[in-house]
C-alpha cells in the first residue's frame, strides 16, 4: 500500500520563533488529513525544536543531509545517529543542491543510504537531470545512472527501505515546476524499470517528485499514479500554502498494489 507523502524541505531558512509559528499552524492545519503523511526536514540546529513540538503528532521530521560516518574528524557533519538522537526519521539524501556543489557524489549518496537504513532512519534519495541534459533528451539515462548507482551499492531490496524522488534541476526552485505529464511519465518509466528489476519493490517503492511543486500544480501532480507525493522547497515556507499542498495529497486514495 503506498500512501502520499508530502515533504518540506526548508532549506536553510528559519528561526526559532518562525518555526514555533509554522509548526503549530501545520498542527493545526493537518489534523483532519489522515490519508496522507507529512514530514518536515528542518536545518540540523532546529531539531531539537522539532522534536519538542512535534513529538506525539502525526508529523515526522528529518534532516536535510547526515555523514556517512560514524563520527571522527568532520568538522560541520552530522552522524545518523544524531538525528536519530532527536527524533529523526527522516534524511534528505542526495539533493542536487549538494551533489552540484560537489559535496555528494553518487557513489557516495549511496553510502549515505545505506548508513541511514542501518541507523533506523528513512532515507529520501534526490535524482535528477540538469537543464542541459532534458534540453538533450538525457533526463531517463540520468536518473536511471543515478538509481542503479544506488542499487548496485545498496541491493534492489533494500530500496523499499528509503523514498526516492525525482527532482529535476531545472524546476528547483525556479518557479517551473514539471508538467504533470512529464513527472508522470519519468516516474512511471523509473518504476517500471524497478519493477523489471524486482516486482514487489517496483509495486511497492515510493516515488515523489519535487520541483516548483505549490498551490497552483499541486492537484494536478498529486493526482497522478506513479507520484505517491511530493518534495516541497520554496512553497513550504509559507505555511498555507504548504497546508494546501497536504490537503491535495490527502485527496486522493492511497495506492493499493
Ligand atoms: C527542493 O529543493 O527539494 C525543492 C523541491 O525546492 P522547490 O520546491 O523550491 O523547487
């Protein structure tokens, strides 16, 4: 059964008293939504805040990126098992925001996978295809490079323990989210190829997109087959926007494979 999904990442943005306001405001605003699953992954300072306020709720919370070490000598890391310690069950891994300034590679994404896992966390593994490359029709040889990279490290049945979400880069925080179709179409492709590769992970992963997902599209993207939910940047900075985009995942049945 795969249910919507409905992430916010925050970026680096925030304060403790912004927090205090947006959280009880989702609290609130998401009460009646029982179809669908909410998470916030917040900067790492505001964790323990997180852990405060939504500990009992229905909303989980995660990181937006850990080590994939135990600990040691990394200077501005953070282990899995410091999320862990509050109250994560989430960790973006993989954002293109990290792997385009060189910090993540692929095979390195994949190692954060698999520490995540052992950790007890979620892991919510980003692909995507740059401008350049969909102008070059690149985006499935992309995103399969990158899925496959994962799955020669981790084993295609370990992939049903994290969230994939395919992000293309050129609808990240630009304002130009995917068509429908076009998200559709890719997801559909990277499922039915997990589904070649191992039937019963391909039925059962879940696969979100992101991008430029807000108000206006939300609908629209949500309601379509092979996207369980959405990765949400820019528009989860503004709680009723945010709140809106829950209430459109909420409105549609849970996929029942
Ligand atoms: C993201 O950074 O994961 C993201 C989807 O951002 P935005 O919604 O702003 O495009």
């Amino acid at each position: 059964m795969r249910r919507k999904l409905v992430v916010a990442n925050r970026k680096m943005n925030g304060s403790i008293p912004e927090n205090k306001v947006f959280l009880k405001e989702l609290i609130a605003g998401t009460e009646d939504f029982s179809n669908a699953d909410f998470v916030v992954c917040f900067p790492h300072p505001y964790l323990g805040q997180a852990q405060d306020i939504l500990t009992g709720t229905p909303i989980a919370w995660g990181g937006q990126n850990m080590s994939r070490y135990d600990h040691g000598p990394y200077t501005g890391s953070v282990s899995a098992k410091m999320l862990v310690e509050f109250g994560c069950q989430y960790v973006i891994i993989g954002h293109s925001e990290r792997r385009g300034r060189g910090h993540d590679s692929d095979s390195s994404v994949g190692e954060r996978f698999q520490v995540a896992v052992k950790a007890g966390l979620k892991p919510i593994f980003c692909m995507g295809e740059t401008l350049e490359e969909f102008e070059q029709g690149l985006t499935d040889l992309v995103t399969i490079r990158q899925l496959n990279s994962l799955i020669q490290q981790v084993g295609i049945k370990s992939l049903t323990q994290g969230i994939l979400a395919y992000e293309p880069v050129w609808a990240i925080g630009t304002g130009k989210a995917a068509s429908p179709e076009h998200a559709q179409s890719i997801l559909h492709f990277l499922r039915g190829y997990l589904i070649l590769k191992d039937p019963e992970v391909g039925k059962h992963i879940s696969i979100l997109y992101g991008g430029s997902l807000n108000r206006g599209n939300a609908v629209d993207i949500l309601s379509m087959p092979d996207i369980d939910g959405g990765l949400v940047g820019t528009a989860s900075l503004n709680t009723e926007e945010f709140i809106e985009i829950c209430q459109a995942a909420n409105a549609f049945m849970v996929c029942d494979v």
